[in-house]
C-alpha cells in the first residue's frame, strides 16, 4: 500500500513545482496542471505504479468532481434564460456535430469513428467553464447564464449518449440498447428528481441542523447514486453528476458547495494529470498531431461563431455573444469518457481517444486564454465582432428621463449608495451587467439598464456629457479603467468615484482621472480603528454600533429576500 502513497506524493509534489512555475510567469494555473500531466504520465508507470490501480483513482476523481459541477447546475438556469439556451445550444450541437462528422469521413475515418468525433466536438468542458467563470464572479452575467445553460443542455445531451454507447455489447442490438437506455435510465433520472423535489427539502432541513451530518449525507448520496447508475449498467460518472444536479434544487446547494470546495481543486489536478497520463508522449505521432490541429481548430473557431452567430440571431448584443462564444471553445470532460466507453465497447479504435485527448489538451490550454484575457481580445477584435450583432438588440433598454448620477453595479456597496442617492433627492440610473438585478430593480421603479462597464457602445449610449455624478461598485479594474477615461473624455467636472481591490489600482485609477477611488478592505480597517480610537474599551459604545449594524444587515436581508428596495 505504501508506493501508491509515494506515487500520489510524486504526482503532487510535481504539480505543485510546475504550478508554482506558471503562475511565476503570471499564466493560468490550470495550464500548469496540464504541463504536470504530461510530464509524469511517461514515467509514472515505470515508477512502479499499477495502471489498474490509477486507472480506479482517476474513475473516483474524474466522478467526484462531475457531482461537484452538478451542485453548481441548477436546471432553473435554462427557465431564468429562457428559450435562448435551448435554441442556442441545439443549433450549436448538430452544426459542430455535422462539421466534426464531414471533416472526420474527408480524413479517412469510418462513419460510426467520425460520430463519435462529431459528438465529442459538439461539447464543451463544465469542469473548465464553471471554475473560470467562478473565479471571474461572471456566473451571473448574462453570458455566464447563457453560458451556464447551453451547458446544462449538453450535458443532458451527453448523458443520454453515454448511456446508450455504456449498455451497448455490440451494434446489432444498438436500437433495443437506445430505447432500454431511454427508458431505464431516463425512469431513473425522473425518480431521482422528484426526490429532489419532495423529499429532500425535509430531510436536508434536519440534516443541516448540523454541518458535519450535511456533508457526510453529500457525499453518501453521490456514492449511492453512482453505484446504483453502475449497478444498471451505467457510467458512474453520469451518476455523480446526476446525484449533483438533484442536490443543486435544494436551499442548502450552496452550502453543501462550500463545504465540498476544497476537495475541487485537489480532483481538478487529478483530472488533469489523468488527461496526461490518456496521452503518453511516445504515443504521439504526425498522424495525431495533425487530425488533433484540425479537431482543435473546429472547436476553437467554428464552434465559437456558430455560437456567436446565433446568439446575435436570438437578440444579444455582439459582446454578449463574443463572450459566449470564447468561453464555450474547447471540448468536454463528457468528450473523453464517451470516447473512452466507445473504446472499451470495441466501438472505435484506441488512436481516435488519442487524438482527442491531444485536442483536448489544445484546446482546453487555449481556451483558458481566452476566456481569461476575453476582454483584450474583444478590444483587438472590435470590427470584425461587430458583424456579429442585430441592429436592434433586446438587452438595451430605452432611457427616457434625465439624470444626473449613474451607479454602475448593484451590490452590497452599490445599496447602500443608492439609498444616499434617494435621500439627496437627485435623479439616478442604475447600470448592471446582471439581468436579474435589472429584472428586480425595474419591477419596482427604480431606473436601471442592462449593460457592461467594459462595453464603450454601451458607455456611449449614456448621456456621459451631462451627469454630475458617476460611481462604479463594479470589481474589475479593467472596466473601471475604461469607465473613468470614457467620462473624462467627454466630461471634465463631473465626479467620479471607481473601485478598486489593491493600492496599485487605486493609483492607476487616479492618474487616469477618477476623483475618488473606494478600497473597501482598506476602508473596513479604518472604520475599525476610528472605532477603537473613540470608543476604547466602552462596551457600551460598541452595543450602539451593534445594534445600527444589525439594522443595517436587516434591511440588505430583507431587500435580498423581496428582491426590492425600501422607499
């Protein structure tokens, strides 16, 4: 037992140098996972490592964070959105899916082996999407909730697929395998969601009474519902993430999530070194490298305009669908587990999985640039993403009356300056990159747009010239920065007051005009001290305060709960 332990210490300590490398370098950690991945997996074996034994802990692993990724899919997302997800997505599937089918048989390959590929390069990665777009705070935007949709979409899509390629022993039975799978597996889903929906509001009620008994009911319920999905003759990677997805409809998802967190990122490298290990260097030859460029290349642009084209059909402005369509460019998790099914079933030869694995790598690698620096991109691309947007588009909002301050971004700062807003009786338009902020401020007067900060055709629609008074609460510094130079372009006196998180920032801020800029954390330090320099040691003073914060809280908690502001 002891080398597996030593061989788990070389994996990680090599992880961790390479990570610590990269990030050196200022690049993205999931990049050093990558690099880490491919530098073991050639030598792991010969290390004395058991391939049966490595092959059961990356099953356990890849499992276990796909019912990670569940918690975070709740289905409601598709209704919050609408029918865009589901027109987008479909259109996106079956157009990748033809293109990667026609590429694939104009390369040589046979019609069941290019369904395969067309299939894989119909999804994208929620491993990948979910932590970017979590680590961003974009999983409310609305690109993240289309994003977050047309995902939820695929994955359905993939389950179904998979458990179809799962049950099959040969292909003379493949239609009885389709209807069993449908029904037997679908049957299975549907119990489990009502479940969900009726009996685990009350159990997880008592169970979260304590912490410790919530978590171990968590992870309990993916083991059984993963079992009990391999005990039919299905992945369990699918029961995993089915057992996540029934979990995320309770009120304790988020809870659950936050005591779960800290094992994402350990299977996240897991995930990763076993996409290094899938792909031995001595395997790659011209042949793989070059179907792996092209495959790449179908992921990485084609699916991306599909997606952005058909976004701007469905009324989104072009940033919104840039940004759709840069974050969904890679393939799936779902991608290699279908592929490596297909192979055990004697379905397509081991070099297609290999080829893939390789594409993955490529493009999962590139898209985290893009996601990550989407916003250079978007300002390099400017002319040619214009094309992609309808001349009128649904998420403007006409802004009939005059006024003289915007907030842009509704948050916790942003309430409380609003309030102040309201009581110097001046007239005031709330902007915020998120469609259910403006849903609920609208609902009850309060004068808001739709719109992002870093998108200057939106700045431009404002009347930026006439305003005395402009505060950003938004987080990025990258969007306050042009915030503050499209005011000062056109408008010398007004006030402008801008975030930002460090000290460098702040400075940045100012020399590009900002009148006033807000650190909150330095700005809770000082409170604090102003605190201890009046009131000392008086228990007394300290209650007062006390008692006005716990007001305060209140009244964000209620405005949370209804969704609206007190007049």
């Amino acid at each position: 037992m002891e080398p597996i332990f030593i061989q788990l210490a070389v994996i990680l300590f090599t992880a961790f140098v390479v990570s610590y490398v990269v990030r050196a370098f200022k690049q993205p950690l999931i990049i050093g996972y990558i690099i880490a991945g491919m530098i073991i997996s050639p030598y792991i074996i010969s290390f004395g490592a058991s391939k049966e034994i490595i092959d059961i802990f990356s099953k356990f692993g890849i499992a276990f964070l796909l019912f990670m990724v569940g918690l975070h899919m709740n289905p409601k997302v598709i209704r919050e959105i609408g029918a865009a997800s589901l027109i987008i997505g479909t259109a996106q599937m079956l157009l990748t899916f033809a293109l990667g089918f026609f590429v694939s048989v104009l390369l040589g390959f046979n019609n069941m082996a290019s369904s395969f590929i067309g299939i894989a390069l119909a999804f994208s990665s929620t491993i990948i999407i979910m932590k970017l777009l979590s680590d961003r705070k974009q999983i409310d935007s609305l690109y993240g909730k289309i994003s977050i949709g047309i995902l939820i979409l695929q994955d359905l899509v993939a389950i179904i697929f998979l458990m179809i390629v799962s049950s099959a022993s040969n292909l003379n039975t493949f239609s009885s395998i389709a209807v069993r799978s449908l029904f037997g597996g679908g049957g299975l889903i549907v119990v489990l969601f009502l479940i969900g929906f009726f009996i685990f509001p009350k159990v997880l009620h008592k169970m979260a009474e304590s912490q410790e008994l919530l978590f171990l009911f968590s992870i309990t319920w993916a083991f059984v519902v993963a079992a009990l999905f391999s005990y039919l003759g299905f992945s369990i990677e699918i029961g995993a993430l089915v057992a996540g997805i029934v979990l995320s409809i309770s009120p304790y998802s988020l809870e659950i999530s936050s005591k779960i967190r800290p094992l994402r990122d350990f299977f996240l490298i897991i995930f990763f070194i076993i996409l290094g290990f899938n792909l031995p260097v001595s395997t790659i030859n011209t042949t793989i490298i070059v179907h792996a460029l092209i495959f790449s290349l179908i992921a990485l642009i084609f699916k991306p305009l599909i997606l952005m084209t058909f976004s701007a059909l469905n009324g989104y402005t072009k940033r919104t669908n840039f940004l759709v369509g840069t974050t969904l460019g890679q393939i799936s998790e779902f991608s290699l587990i279908i592929l490596a099914v297909g192979v055990s079933k004697s379905l397509i030869p081991v070099e297609i999985l290999s080829t893939l694995t390789l594409t993955g790598i490529i493009t999962i690698t590139i898209s985290t640039y893009m996601i990550i620096y989407s916003n250079k991109i978007y300002s390099k691309t400017y002319n040619f993403v214009s094309m992609f947007e309808k001349k009128r588009v649904n998420e403007k909002i006409a802004i009939l009356k005059k006024y003289d301050a915007i907030l842009f971004g509704y948050n916790r700062i942003g309430f409380n300056i609003l309030r102040e807003l309201k009581k110097i009786k001046k007239n005031y338009l709330v902007a915020d990159f998120n469609p259910d902020t403006i849903e609920a401020l609208s609902k009850f007067g309060i004068p808001s747009v739709y719109g992002d900060g870093y998108d200057t055709d939106f700045l431009d629609e404002l009347s930026l010239d006439k305003i005395k008074l402009a505060i950003s609460t938004i987080p990025d510094f990258e969007t306050n920065i042009i915030i503050v130079e499209r005011i000062r372009k056109v408008n010398s006196k007004a006030i402008v007051i801008a975030r930002a998180s460090e000290v460098k920032e702040a400075f940045a801020l100012y020399r590009k005009g900002a009148s006033y800029v807000l650190t909150p954390y330095y700005i809770g330090g000082e409170h604090v001290a102003k605190m201890i320099e009046d009131y000392k040691l008086n228990n007394e003073e300290y209650r007062k305060e006390k008692r006005n914060h716990i007001k305060f809280l209140e009244e964000i908690a209620g405005r949370n709960k209804r969704h609206i502001l007190k007049k």
